[in-house]
C-alpha cells in the first residue's frame, strides 16, 4: 500500500422509527413500530453503513460517546477500535443500548474497510459458504388464522425449509394455531418461539403438546435468564425438539455461561446487539467450540456476509419486520431465493446502500 493508512473523518448516527405493516406481537411483547439506528462511518473517501433494531438512545450514545474516538483512528484497525469502543462505554452500562451502538458502528466498520478494499465483506471475513439458508420468521400471536396461514405457506412455497410461528400468550388459543399452522405448511420444518413466557415445567407440558405437530424448535420456552430452566426443558424435552435462545447476548460472558450450563441445543446470536459483527463471529466460534450450531437472530441484510464466514452455522432468521424494513430502505437487501440468501459478489462491503429519499419521511 503506498499512499498513508486511511484514517476515519466522520462518524454519525440516525434513528428511523418505521411503523409495522400490521400490529405485531409475541408471548410477552407487541408493537406497531420499529426503530432502527444507522450508523455512518467515514474515510479514505468512502463510506461504511450499520445498523441496529434499537432505542434512538442508541444514536444518542453513537454521536455523543462513541465518535469523538473514532475519529483519527486507522480505518483498518477494526479490532482495536471494538475494544476501545467497549471501554468507552463501561461506566454508561455496556450492555443493552451502548452494545448495539457498538453493534452499528461495528458493522459499518467492516462494510467501510471491505469497501476501500474492493472486497464484498464476505470474503474479507473469510467465506465458508456462498449461500445460507433462511427460516421464514413472523406468524405473530396479532395475526388471524388466515394471516398466519398465509404468511408460514407463501414462505414454504418459496422454498423455505422451515418457519417460525410465536406462541405462548394464550395456550389453548396456541394450540389452535399450531393445528392451523401445520395443515398450512405441510412437511415444512415447524418453529415455535415462546420469548420467555412459560415457566420451565409449563414449557415441558407445551413441548410435549407441540411435539405431536412436529414442532422442531423451541426457542426461548422460559426467560433466557434462566439458564437453569432452559437446561431442564432441553434435556427432558421431546426428541428431535431443539431448544434455541440467545438474541439477548449482548457480549461473549453471556455465550459462554449458556453454553457451559448447557441451555441450548443451537445458539442464537444478534449482530445488531452482541457488539457487531466481530461479536457475532465471536458466538459463532464458542458455539463450535462446544459442538453447537449457531443461527443469526433477525437483521439479515447485516448478518448475512458474516453467516456466510462464521463456522457450524445452521441458518439465518428471515424477519418478516425487518426485512420489509431492509428492503425498504436498502438498495442491495438480500433477495429469498429457494428458501436461501446470498451476499451479491459484485458489491463491495454488506452490499447496501441507503435509499435516503425514502428513508426522509420516517426521520424522527
Ligand atoms: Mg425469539
């Protein structure tokens, strides 16, 4: 490299609050609007994107903490900058909002550095797979029957080996929506997520029910603090059953105590809250250390060059929420093909572009 090391000039973030195509819930949440916080990373001319699913708090803790130490530093110095960011935020709480500031930053670090290296960021990261296959994500607890038949099926049709439903707000109702999902979607591989609702012996008692519908995952059947209880469920649980947690990983300590009390059968991690990209290459390489798979949580537009490099991963979670929103407001947001994404060779960094036009009238 003969010209000086390109060094960072500007650093910014924005939130958007995007408002749900229909009212959305789960076992223990619903909403009818999602924020999303992007942030900007300038240098050597050119510019780096990431985001978060995330309070604006987020933005505020990005322009207000964060940018004044990026600013200066070596825009390849990647992993140095992820500590510094860490200790920046440790007197503010570096979990929850400050990790996914960092999550954003992160990301659009790595999307700027492939870019000034002319690289899409998959093989800068170190390729291991040039597809990754998605499981249809949605089926909320707000929809009707006929939403949520409409919804699992149009994903199973598009070749999608698998789809995720949300349960655990009303049992006997639950039920009735299990029934009607599977008679939708046929032999496609069923998912329930009870986001934490159940006690560990209720979510015995609603395994052992959704087994006979061939439930094949059940991800957060109690509070994924609990690791204890998630243990219990895994290990005397229905056969064939996975349990999966971990989208409230907001560092590797939290991985690492799931998978030592063993309270999962697959890892799920969050790009957009375990400290970016370089966090969730982190999980994923946990994960494989104790012999489980990971799967990224949500946000695939951001997951998916680092899906493609990140070692024992299963596949990604195509959000419904978010990947209208992705599509919406990126050029360049991966496309379902036969049921899988692929990061698009010809375009350096994630591959996306703000559509900022379209973006202006959901300013906050
Ligand atoms: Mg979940």
């Amino acid at each position: 490299m003969t010209e000086a090391r390109p060094r960072i000039t500007e650093v910014s973030a924005r939130a958007v609050t995007i408002p749900t195509d229909a009212p959305e819930s789960d076992g223990t949440f619903a909403w009818t609007a999602t924020t999303i916080v992007l942030a900007k990373v300038q240098g050597g001319g050119s510019e780096g994107l990431g985001y978060s699913y995330a309070a604006g708090a987020a933005q505020a803790v990005v322009n207000d903490s964060l940018a004044a130490i990026l600013k200066g530093r070596e825009v390849f110095d990647v992993g140095g900058i992820w500590e510094a960011m860490r200790w920046q935020v440790r007197n503010l709480g570096s979990r929850g909002v400050c990790a996914c500031a960092i999550s954003a930053v992160d990301a659009a670090l790595w999307d700027l550095k492939a870019k000034i290296l002319g690289l899409p960021l998959c093989e800068l990261l170190g390729r291991r797979r040039e597809t990754v296959p998605v499981y249809g994500s949605g089926g909320f607890i707000s929809y009707d029957d006929k939403r949520l038949r409409e919804q699992l099926s149009g994903w199973a049709d598009e070749g999608c080996r698998w789809v995720k439903m949300k349960v655990g707000r009303d049992p006997d109702r639950d039920l009735e929506r299990v029934k009607a999902a599977r008679q939708a979607i046929g032999e496609t591989g069923l998912f329930v997520d009870a986001n934490g609702a159940w006690q560990p012996k209720e979510a015995l008692y609603w395994a052992e029910r959704y087994a006979s519908f061939g439930v094949a995952w059940l991800e957060e059947p109690t509070s994924s603090d609990d690791l204890e209880g998630l243990r219990l469920v895994r290990e005397q649980g229905p056969a064939g059953m996975d349990v999966a947690a971990g989208e409230y990983g907001f560092e590797s300590f939290y991985f690492r105590r799931m998978l030592e009390e063993g309270a999962v059968d697959v890892l799920q991690a969050d790009a957009t809250r375990c400290l970016g990209l370089t966090g969730f290459l982190q999980a994923a390489n946990l994960a494989a250390a104790w012999n489980r798979p990971v799967s990224s949580h949500c946000a695939p537009a951001v997951h998916l060059h680092a899906a493609c490099a990140a070692p024992n991963l299963r596949h990604m979670e195509w959000f419904h929420d978010h990947v209208r929103i992705e599509q919406m407001i990126f050029d360049g947001a991966p496309e379902l093909k036969h049921g899988a994404i692929a990061p698009d060779l010809s375009r350096p960094g994630l591959g996306l572009e703000l559509k900022t036009q379209d973006l202006q009238r959901y300013a906050a």
